[in-house]
C-alpha cells in the first residue's frame, strides 16, 4: 500500500474516532481508541484461520 493511501486510511480512522495520534516532530504516533475494535478485531481473524469444514 501507498503511504498516500495509508494515510488516507488512518484519516478516515481519526474521523471515526477510532484511533488517536499524537506528534511528535515530524513522527505522527497512532493508537486504538476502544479496546473493543481490537477485540473484534483478533475475533475475525481468528475465524479467517480456521479450516473450513467440508461439506
């Protein structure tokens, strides 16, 4: 991913109150708002690792 479109996508974060940043000079420091978005987070990426069973 672009680093244009990287930043993009962690203004739209910022919007959603989402995530925070801080600066500190010319490094920009980002940071989970809500724990619960890292929970469902790890929640869907741990379904995505289990194997489908077959049918």
């Amino acid at each position: 991913m672009s680093e244009s479109a990287v930043s993009h996508q962690l203004r739209v974060l910022r919007n959603l109150r989402l995530v925070s940043y801080r600066k500190e000079s010319r490094k920009v420091y980002y940071q989970l708002q809500d724990h619960h978005v890292l929970t469902l987070y790890n929640a869907v990426a741990e379904h995505l690792d289990e194997e489908v069973a077959p049918s």
